[in-house]
C-alpha cells in the first residue's frame, strides 16, 4: 500500500507540475497578445485565438494523460492503447470498466480521477478568464 501511495503521490505532483507550466506558459502568451494590441481585433480573430489557447488546453491535458499511460504501460497492461484509453477514460471521469487495473494497482483509477477533475477545472477557469480578459479588452477599444 505504501508504494501505491508514493506512486500515486509522485503521478500527482508530476501532473500538477505539467498544468502548472502550461499554465504559466499561456499566461505568459495571453499577456504577450494583449500588451501588443488586443485593441483593433476584430471578434473573430478573437474567436480564433480563443480557439487556439483551447486547442492548447486539449494537448496539455492530453500530455497529462499520457504521463499516466506510461505509467500504466510500465506496470499494469500489456499496450499503449489499452494504456491511453484506460487513463482517458479515467481522467476524464467517464470510467467504462470495460479494462481494468490489476487489483494491487486499482486506487490508481480513481486517484486519476479525482485529478482529472481538478485539472480540467483549472483549464476552463484560465480559459474563462482569458475570455473576460479579451471582453474587457474589446470592451475598452468601445469606450474609446
């Protein structure tokens, strides 16, 4: 029991750092885009840019996702696929049941899960306040 939970507290601290640095990194970008000149977009380069801090989102959840895989290619199932698919379904809380973990592993699922939903709720909320920031910017090329 004591090594399950070493290895689930390192998955945790790893994945934490991955949404971390994202995060860090599209703060960094956001910021960028608005001190060049938020003010003159149209709404639908803003649409667009949106869409690509989205698409950001999606590959860095994604990248958190496959550290787990690896981690349950390492020591759990015998194919990368198998792999990806038990640790999408379980991140993202869906859980079919249809593979699952050797018994001495089993937590890992629902530890994944837990920190899945931590994850994405950390994504959507950088996105909606990316979203209040590109309002407040077009908000202010109005009043001007």
């Amino acid at each position: 029991m004591i090594r399950q939970a070493l290895v689930a507290a390192i998955l945790v601290a790893l994945t934490l750092w991955f949404e971390c640095a994202g995060m860090a990194i599209l703060i960094h970008w956001v910021r960028g885009w608005i001190a060049r000149g938020a003010k003159g977009q149209t709404p639908w380069r803003s649409a667009v840019l949106m869409i690509r801090f989205t698409v950001f989102v999606i590959v860095l959840l994604l990248l958190q996702i496959l550290l787990w895989a690896g981690f349950y290619r390492w020591r759990c199932l015998p194919s990368w696929d198998s792999c990806f698919y038990f640790s999408a379904s379980a991140f993202s809380t869906v859980g079919y049941g249809d593979i699952v973990l050797p018994s001495a592993w089993r937590a890992m699922g629902p530890i994944e899960s837990v920190v899945g939903v931590v994850m994405c709720g950390m994504s959507v909320s950088a996105l909606f306040a990316i979203l209040i920031r590109l309002l407040e910017a077009e908000d202010d090329l109005l009043k001007q």
